[in-house]
C-alpha cells in the first residue's frame, strides 16, 4: 500500500479526526490538496502525512486546530458533563487565552453554557527558566565546558554561565578544582535540572522536592491563572444557529424575525469612535497666537485677500517696481484677472510721486513708476500688504493709536525643499503709536516671546525696503543649540506712512514670522511637507495633541 491508499483508507476508516479538516482525495504526486476547500495546501497535507508516519492515529496526537474552536467545544460538551478549561488547554495542547476566547463567544449565545470561575496555581518557568530549559543548566555547561581534557577556572569563570555553573557543578561532585585546573569528577552526568523544567514547561508534574529546588534558584514561580469551570447551560445545544446583529426592514416585512435569533446587546462594549472634525497642527499653533495678540490688546485684520495687487503689495510699501522680488521668480502673478483697476486716486499719486520724485524729506528712487506695473495682480507675497491697507484705513478714519495683527497665507514662488513650501502662513503684528521707537518695538517682542516660552533674544540689523531701521528676531534653540531666526521686523519707513495721511508724529513698528517654523519645533516635525502641502498624511492632523506639555 503506497502512503495515498493509506490516507485514503483511514479516511475511509475514521472519516472525523477532531480538530483537523480532512482531505478527502489527495494528489499526492504534486503533493497538494484537492476538492477540500479549507485546507491550507501543502502545510496541512504534510502534517498529515507527519502524522500518518509516526503517530497512532488518534485524536490526542494530534495538535489541535484552532478554526472552529467554539463547535468543537460543543461537541466535547455534548459527550460530557464539564470540562476545566486550563485542563483542557492543556490537554488539548493550545493556548488558554485562545480557548477562552472562543467560549467568551459561546456565550454570546444566551443559555448555550454554563460557566463558573476558577482559579489554578500552576508553576510557571522564570525568564532563567526558560533559558535553562531552551541550553541546558549552567551546571551542565560548565561540565560540558571542561570536557575530558580539563578546563582552566579563570576560563570557565569567563562565561556567561561560568560563576553560578562552577558552584553547582561542585556541589554536584562532576567538577573539581586543582591549581587553577577543572576537571571532571564524574564520567556520564544527567542534566535533571533541565530536565525537571522542560517537563514543568509541558505541564507534567515532578517531584515534590525539585520544585522546592527549582523555586530556590527561582527557576519557576507559582502562578495563578483564572479558568472556566464550563458545563451544559440550560439551552445547550451543539448546533448553533447564526445570530443577527440587525433587524433589518426585511425581515419586519417578510416576517422572517420571528425565526432567527438575536445577538443580545452588548452594554459593556465600547462605542464607536465618534468621528470629529481635527484642527490641523498650523491651526492649533495659530489659535495660540490669536490668544496671546488678545491678551496684549491687539485686534485682528482681515485676511481674507489672497490676490492682491502689486500696488498694494508692492508699491505702497516703497517697495520700488524693479526690485527683484517683483519678479515672476519670487512671486505669482495671476493672470485672470491680470489687473487692478480701483485704487484711491489722489494717495496712488502720492505713492508715484515718492517713487519717482520723492518727498516728506526723501529723494526717493528717482525712475518713471508705472501704473501699469502696480496694477498686475500677484498672490500676495507677505501679509504686510494687508497691514498697508489696513494703515491707510487708519489714516482716513482718522488716527488713533492701534494695535494689529494678522495670521494667514502668503506665496512665494519657492524652490520646494525641506523648510520651503511655495504657500506658508505668516504671523504679522503692527503697533502705530505717537512717538514710538525701536525701544518699544524690542519691549513688544520681548512681551510677546516670552508668553511663546521664547526669553532668549538678541536682534540683528537687515534691510526691508518698507522699513528702517530693520531687525532679524534671533532665538536661542536649545535643541539645535544654536541661534536661530524667528522674524523680521522694523520700524516702517515715513516714505510709506506719510502718504497714506498718517500724522508726522506717528510711528509704525512691524514684525512678521511663519507659523510653520514654530509648529514644526512644537510638534518636532522636520520636514515642513509632513506638515503642510498635499502629501500630508492625515494622520498627522488626527493625531497631533491639542495640548502639549512644552519643556
Ligand atoms: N513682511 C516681512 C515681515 C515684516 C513685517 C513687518 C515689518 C517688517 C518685516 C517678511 O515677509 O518677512
């Protein structure tokens, strides 16, 4: 009989082994399974075929599998009265974690089972333990270790195994020690310490005084598991009808309800999630922002002008019509609508006569300021275009002292890299006040940082066409342990506030800074992509915490 006509007579013969699914034909020249559509192939048939060779066929060899573990609880249940689920863990050689899954579910079903708890000691194997089980005691190594040429003790004290092995080694009278040299007292010697573990791993009992031995060395330790004492409930049945979760209109119109079962609610479950909106990290930071310009008595502007014209990107800022961040390289132009065509007539004139003749004390930049230029619309490269309107605003309602704000998205035609994105959002604050000078403007900022965390300043001269003097905001970072710049700022130039009808007497400071920059070192986030753009990974936005416990 060739190994195919033997598995198929025992198929014949025993056609239910528990726990296994069975082939019912089998092509054993490609080795695979056929017509049986849950088996796992090859895996399953080569146990099968394991087993054919080298076990007795019955159920108890057979390691159990664990796809219909509830059903075959049932049957179990059906041809007993209770059964002890760790016994049965064990008995079955799985996982009782597993089992006790699969009878929680049972119990789903009202009625089916009975259960009560139990609690066992069990012994269980130390972390040691298992190492001692899995390579052998220390004793046995150091014995190993020696071998039958002997062995030096400065050597074997070396080994991981060395200090612990050689006492017991001694004690054990396989070893002794002369002049420094190891050598075996004994010929054959049995690792029974291993032994007595790997029999305590697989749940076999052993003597009494090997467990006190084993638990001094702590070997093992005495556990208690919780079981299932599991026996027939009173609607035990061993064929389970499916349980809906839903009554569904169907079944109200067909009247099929009245003959299914249903799941019972499940009052200790945990509720679905609730899906909520999540603001974006920028916004987080931002929303801090607005709070701390509240807290110093700033108001906000708006924002809400993502095309602007040159004329008051630009222009009205003094900012000359050849410079080079006019270009098409720094800036988008837009091109439907190219143009502005409304501008406050008389105060244009102004900003084209500063430009091209001077005034209020200034030479000016002595070239021929088109109009044609200031009106081309651009995205808006900076949010002081919205502070420029804001300030003519200031200055036809009338003077008086202010302080502004803003946060919102700028553009700049950008080469994309790790801190640069063509869109970012600036942070701008504008204080106009009578006689102001750059004293206040440092006292602002050293007020505004330090309600950031930020203490450190230090200032460096720059240059801004709208402003002067002009300062960089440098911060100390710890992290990167360096300074690094946090804004731009300035006190604005009288070429660009006279103009607009603000009073001589009257100053205007500004500072403006990304959001991005400080979101990134909150949120430790290194590439400002991850942070803003399209390729944001939304997890990002759901995961980032709405409150931070800032070093
Ligand atoms: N607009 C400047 C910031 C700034 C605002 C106000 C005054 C001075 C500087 C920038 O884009 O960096």
């Amino acid at each position: 009989m060739n190994d195919l006509d033997r598995l198929n007579q025992i198929l014949q013969d025993q056609p239910y082994i528990e726990g296994f699914a069975q082939p019912s034909s089998v092509d054993f020249s490609t080795r695979s399974a056929v017509k049986e559509k849950d088996l796992k192939g090859r895996e399953h048939l080569e146990r099968w075929f394991h087993h054919l060779s080298s076990y007795e066929m019955t159920a108890d060899t057979v390691s159990r599998s664990t796809d219909n573990f509830p059903q075959q609880i049932l049957d179990l249940l059906a041809s007993s009265t209770e059964f002890n689920s760790i016994e049965l863990a064990q008995q079955w050689k799985v996982d009782h974690q597993k089992l006790i899954g699969a009878i929680k579910s049972l119990l789903a079903n009202e009625g089916v089972l009975a259960t009560k708890d139990v609690t066992e000691k069990r012994l269980e194997l130390t972390n040691e333990g298992v190492q001692f089980a899995n390579e052998g005691s220390p004793e046995f190594l150091v014995f190993q270790f020696v071998g039958t040429e002997g062995a030096a003790q400065a050597d074997i004290m070396k080994q991981p195994f060395g200090k612990i092995g050689m006492a017991k080694a001694m004690q054990a009278k396989w070893v002794s020690v002369d002049k420094g040299l190891v050598v075996r007292k004994s010929t054959d010697v049995v690792d029974s310490t291993r032994k007595f573990l790997e029999s305590l791993r697989l749940g076999e009992d052993v003597d009494e005084n090997q467990k006190k031995e084993l638990k001094k060395r702590k070997l093992i330790s005495e556990v208690n598991i919780k079981g299932l004492l599991v026996s027939k409930g009173e609607s035990f049945t061993t064929n389970l009808a499916k349980q809906e979760a839903d009554l569904t209109p169907e079944m109200i119109a067909s009247g099929s309800w009245k003959d299914k079962q249903f799941k019972k609610y499940n009052f200790e479950s945990l509720g679905v999630v609730p899906s909520s909106g999540h603001l974006h990290p920028l916004m987080k930071v931002r929303s801090e922002f607005r709070q701390i310009f509240f807290s110093m008595g700033f108001s906000e502007m708006a924002t809400n002008r993502y095309v602007e014209s040159s004329f008051w990107n630009f222009d009205a800022l003094f900012q000359p019509q050849q410079h080079p961040a006019r270009d098409a390289h720094d800036t988008f132009f837009v091109s439907d609508p190219a143009l502005s065509t409304k501008f406050p007539e008389d105060y244009l004139e102004r900003v084209k006569t500063v430009h091209s003749q001077g005034g209020y004390g200034s030479a000016g930049y002595n070239y021929d300021w088109k109009i044609e230029e200031a009106q081309k619309n651009v995205l808006r490269t900076h949010t002081t275009a919205v502070s420029a309107r804001q300030l003519y605003q200031l200055a036809q309602e009338g003077f008086r002292p202010s302080k502004l704000f803003s946060i919102d998205r700028v553009f700049r035609n950008e080469t994309l890299d790790a801190t640069h994105l063509a869109e970012f959002h600036q942070v701008e604050g504008v204080i106009a006040e009578k006689n102001l000078s750059l004293a206040h403007l440092i006292g602002v900022f050293t007020e505004f940082f330090k309600k950031l965390g930020i203490t450190n300043l230090r200032f460096k001269p720059t240059y801004n066409p709208y402003t002067e003097p002009s300062m960089e905001i440098f911060a100390y970072h710890q992290g990167l342990a360096k300074w690094v710049e946090i804004g731009n700022s300035g006190m604005f130039r009288p070429e660009m506030l006279l103009p607009m009808g603000l009073p001589a007497d009257v100053n205007v400071a500004g500072y403006g800074l990304s959001l991005e920059r400080p979101t990134m070192i909150k949120y430790g986030i290194n590439n400002i992509r991850d942070l803003f753009g399209s390729k944001i990974d939304l997890d990002v936005v759901y995961n980032t915490p709405i409150c931070r416990l800032d070093k």
